[in-house]
C-alpha cells in the first residue's frame, strides 16, 4: 500500500535527520539538515539508490528535501545523455525548476502579505 | 569545574547548575523527539502522497504530477507560515517538520517576513534566501558535478 510506505519512508527519513540533531555534538540547525539532505539526495541518486526508493516509497521519498536533490541529479544526467556536457549546467536545475519557481512566488507573496506573529 | 560555589555571581552559577544538570541527566527527550518527527515527517509525506494521486487522477505525467504537487505543498506551507501555524508543526515535529519540502518553503517565507522591515530588497528579498541560499547552492553545485562526472566517464 504506497500510502502507507509514504509515511513510514518519509518519517524515518526524518527521524534519520532528528538524530543527527539531538545525537551529535555539533551545533546541526536546520539549515544543515536542508543542505546535507539536497546534498545525499543528490549522492543517493548518482549512484542508482535513491530512484529504487522513489519507486518503493512514492511520496515517501519525493516529499523530503532529498527528493529535491533526487530531481537536481536526475535532471542533470538526462540531459548530459541527451546534449553532453552544456546539460551538467541546463539539466538539474530545469528539472527541479517548478518548485524552485513555486517557493520564491508562494514564499515572497506570503513574506508581503503576512505579519509575524509578535 | 562544575561544582558550585556561593561565592561565584549568580549568572555564573547558573550556567555551572545548567552544566551539570545536562551531564547527569538522561535523555527522556529523544525517544520522544524521534516518535513525533517520525509521525509529523511521515504524515506531511502522507499528504504528499494524496495530493500526488489526486494530480495523477486528473491525467498529468510523472513529472508533471511530481512539479503540481512540490507546488502545492509549498504553497500549504508558506500560507501556514504566514498564518503562525507551521512553526507549532516544527515544535511538535522537529525534523520531522524541517526535512519535507514544506520545512523548506517554512525557511524561506519564516525569515522574509521577519525581515520585512528591512525592505523590500535587503528585508524580503535577501532573506527569502537565508536557508534556500545555502541549498540552492549545494545541490545546484552537487548535481553539476555528477553530470560533469557522468559526461567524463559516458
């Protein structure tokens, strides 16, 4: 039931990232988190592992911030097959460019409209 | 050095207090801490998952359904930032609340409204880019490289 591998998958992963919170010594905010999950998404998928879980976990591994780097990666090989090296620049970023393109738009419009809450 | 003395101004012995309340205490907190991100991650990936069989019920592709849906859960949580309730999910959730792109949209929108004092460019506009900057640029450049890597050796 892929409903059900999307939200075991898509938990552990972030159980994986709350453990390196909480465990290390270091001081892991955030924003290491969001960058070392892009990063190991982008890892994962060169070498073949993250598409598998993609097709086992749905959701599950598409939502986290390392399906971001999934789709930054898988772009940039496509199009590297297809127009060769001019593609390592072209491909990851057209791929991924929909959500790129959704956070600035949603996220600015948000940033003008809201007020922080005290 | 933990130790505390009388003689030490209160700000200092609190700090000691707080040192050695940390090494002798165990951590109830984690095991909890893991069950909710666990539930929050897990559950914000559960919706992702409805919106994404809903778009591909309509008739978009793979990839189309994959762009509809990132979209939209920027969106839900962009809106639920401005609103003030997504920093309740982050406190329940922990990770679970910061991995899912929706964290993502969260660091984005959090900071620009904060700064919005700032000014439109300097406040909103740089500060949409103090967590989405930083991995922009790492996966940006990660993902070059795999390309570059996979054009070498192709």
């Amino acid at each position: 039931m892929i409903f059900a591998k999307a939200f075991i998958i898509g938990g552990l992963l972030c159980v994986v990232a709350q453990l390196l919170m909480d465990l290390t010594n270091y001081k892991v905010t955030p924003s290491h988190i969001l960058v070392g999950f892009v990063t190991s998404g982008v890892i994962l998928s060169a070498i073949g592992i993250y598409q598998p879980l993609v097709d086992f976990a749905g959701a599950g591994a598409t939502v986290p911030l390392s399906g971001f780097g999934h789709l930054l990666a898988q772009g940039a090989l496509d199009k590297v097959q297809t127009t060769g090296l001019l593609g390592a620049f072209s491909g990851g970023v057209a791929s991924a460019a929909a959500g790129i393109t959704a956070a600035i738009v949603f996220g600015y419009l948000v940033a003008l409209a809201f007020r922080p809450k005290a | 050095m933990v130790g505390v003395k009388d003689s030490q101004p209160a700000e200092i012995q609190n700090r000691q207090y707080k040192l050695l309340v940390d090494r002798v205490k165990p951590r109830p907190t984690l095991a909890r801490n893991v069950f909710w991100a666990f539930v929050v991650g897990g559950s914000i990936c559960l919706v992702g998952q409805f919106i994404s069989v809903f778009f591909s019920s309509l008739g978009l592709n793979l990839e189309e359904t994959g762009a509809a849906t990132a979209s939209t859960l920027v969106f839900l949580a962009a809106v639920l930032t401005g609103l003030g309730y997504y920093d309740e999910i982050t406190k329940l959730g922990g990770a679970g609340g910061i991995v899912p792109i929706t964290g993502f949209a969260n660091a984005m929108v959090s900071p620009a409204m904060e700064y919005k004092t700032e000014g439109l460019v300097m406040g909103v506009g740089a500060k949409l880019f103090t967590v989405a900057g930083p991995v922009l640029v790492y996966g940006i450049v990660a993902a070059w490289l795999v390309g570059l890597i996979y054009y070498l050796v192709l």
